[in-house]
C-alpha cells in the first residue's frame, strides 16, 4: 500500500514530537572550553551560572517566548528538549525578559568546548530537575536585591537568621545582602566540617577592623574576610602557631566586586589557601588537622556581630571539602563574566529556534517533498 507524503510525513512529526515535548522554543549555549579548569583540568558535576537578559525570555503576554509567569517552562537539556538538566531559576522577571539559572553540568571539559540547550514556550512544562547544590552544606544568594531573602539553596536547608535587620541591595550576580554594624545573619546548628571551601563576592567601603564575609568561632577561630589593612585574610584554628592565617598583599577596598575563597585542607596536604579574584594569592603549611564548627555568622563576628563587615556580600557558601584550584579559576570566570545573548562571555548563545514543525525531505523513499 503506497502511504500518502502528507500522511509519511505527518508521522514522521508524531515520531519526533517526544523530543521537544511540548516545547515551542530552543536555545543552544556554548561554554568556552579555555576558561575551564585553569586549563589544566576537567570539572565534574559543576554548577554553572547562566544569566540572561533579553527580551526573547519575557513573558508571551509581554511579547517574549516563556509561557509560565514564574518562568516554570525555561528549562535547561543536554539535547533536544530531552534529557533535563538539574537547574535552579534564582530569579525570573518575565515583564523585562531577565533570568538568572544555574545549573549542574556533569562534565566541563577544559580540551573542548560543550553546549547545553535552553527550551522554553511549553504551557505544561515537566517539573524542574533540582540538585545542583548537592554536595554543598549552605548556598546563600540573597535574591532579587529588592526583599532580603537569607534562605539556603542548598541541600540542607540551613535557613539564616537576619539580626539586626540587614538589607537587600544589588549584588554581583543578583541580590546581596548589606551587611553594617549590628547587621547580620546567623545559621542554624549545621553538620559539623573538618576540611572546608569557603567563599563570597563583596563589594565594601569599610575599613579598619577584621571584616569577616562568614565566620565561625566555636573551639577555634575561623574567619573569612577582609583584615585591618583591607586585604583578603583566611584564618583556620588560631591554636595552631606553625600558621595562625594567611593574607592577601591588595587592598580591596576599591568600589569594585571582588570573589574570596579559603580551603583547608587542600587535597593531598595539611595547608591553608586563600585565594582572591580566581587566583591563589597565599598558601600555609599546617600542623592542625581541622577545626569543626557547628554554627556560623555572615556579615560579624560570630556570637556577637562585632567586627561587623560593612558592604555587600553575594553568593556566600561553603561545603565540606577543599575544592581545586581548577574550580575556583572556573568559577571566578563563570560568575565574573557568564556572557548574554549578544555578549560572549563564558557562555556564548546561538539564536532561538521555532519549534513545532518537521521540513521533511522524502526524496530518497520516492515520496517527493511535504
């Protein structure tokens, strides 16, 4: 029996119709391979920022291409509109087309670069994939920078307590949280640590005391921030007299964002490292083998909010092992410069692409064209 080409090809958009699942748009991202790894390794399971804004992702009742007003349907696939990608949308104005996702990437390659596909347009989207914070203690982004929220991202909902009432401001990547004298926010009992990764954006005009971005003092100190000469300053268990702390060389008192990280113990050996704006900028031998804590302060002093930071802080976090200097490097360039439509950055974006239709060409079955 000869099959109609109308009929050839009406199955043929049948037979693919589960590959774009209700989708009506499509994006393809690309990350640039050389701002991985500190071009000297791969990332594994990474939680990538990408932030947008354009009017393509507005609302389709403002004239963009996202049907849901909470942005439920802009979702993020290794493929086709297949094979989700665990993502979290941390902020979505659908009425000026901005959205800030990120998403867990299981392999960042720092040989070749790699893509993922953003589609939206679906009027009954599939639920968003989580668990791009697995493997982190606390993620704190402070969203929106208009109504503070110290609500934990991360897998153990360690929820902040602000004291003081801090505000919201604008931060790096979205909101932050402005911090100042009796200011501050102050965690829950957490899961206690011996080997961590701490780090933070802050942006401040203060000066002239310890300013801690997170600290902890249970049993020891530890503290990361700003010193009294305005550098960056990491300090784990003050007990130990081999290495107190370690200290940046610039000050950051300057107006501009800055990215702060301090691991201990890095892999392999027993030392502090502090690094500032993606690089390494100090490193200390140790004898301690680490301190727990169990609770911690962003913005003071732990306990008491003394030594109050006064500035702006974002994308505070920590978890519960030393991370590479490879992921760092990548995250510093990631958040620092993620790109736009429009505007390489780490992320380059392609064009949307309509979804909904199959152009088949049926000449090699004799079917001609439909």
């Amino acid at each position: 029996m000869k099959v109609s080409p109308l009929k050839l090809c009406l199955a043929l958009l049948l037979a693919g119709s589960p590959a774009f699942a209700g989708f009506s748009w499509s994006i393809q991202v690309t990350y640039d391979h050389t701002k991985v790894g500190g071009g000297a390794e791969n990332e594994s399971n990474f939680p990538a920022l990408i932030s947008i804004s354009d009017s393509s992702i507005k609302t389709v009742a403002n004239g963009g291409k996202v049907s849901d007003s909470g942005g439920a349907d802009l979702l993020v696939f290794s493929d086709a509109c297949v094979t989700q990608i665990p993502s979290e949308l941390e902020f979505y104005d659908g009425t000026n087309g901005v959205a800030i996702l990120w998403l867990k990437i299981s392999t960042l390659s720092y040989t070749v670069s790699g893509t993922v596909t953003i589609c939206t347009g679906n009027g009954s989207p599939p639920g968003r994939t989580s668990g791009v914070w697995s493997g982190y203690l606390g993620v704190y982004h402070f969203p929106n920078g208009t109504a503070l929220s110290v609500n934990d991202s991360g897998p153990n909902s360690y929820n902040l307590t602000a004291v003081g009432s801090p505000s919201a401001g604008a931060g790096h990547i979205d909101g932050g949280i402005v911090t100042a004298s009796g200011k501050y926010a102050t965690s829950p009992t957490v899961a206690a640590t011996a080997s961590v990764t701490l780090s933070g954006w802050l942006k401040t005009s203060g000066s002239g005391n310890t300013e801690p971005i997170f600290s902890a003092v249970n049993a020891y100190q530890f503290t990361l921030g700003l010193n009294s000469s305005n550098t960056a300053q990491f300090t784990f268990g003050y007990s130990d007299g081999s290495c107190n702390f370690i200290s940046g060389s610039t000050s950051l008192i300057d107006g501009a964002w800055h990215y702060l990280v301090g691991t201990f113990p890095a892999a392999g050996d027993s030392k502090l490292r502090l690094y500032v704006d993606g690089a390494l900028v100090s490193t200390c031998g140790t004898t301690t083998n680490g301190e727990t804590f169990t609770s911690f302060e962003i913005g003071g002093w732990q306990g008491d909010g003394s030594y109050p930071f006064v500035g702006t802080l974002d994308e505070v976090r920590f978890s519960g092992a030393a991370t590479s200097t490879g992921w760092i490097s990548t995250e510093y360039n990631n958040e620092n410069s993620p790109g736009n439509i429009g505007s390489a950055g780490f992320w380059s974006f392609g064009s949307w692409t309509p979804i909904g239709g199959i152009i088949c060409t049926l000449s090699l079955l004799g079917a001609g064209v439909c």
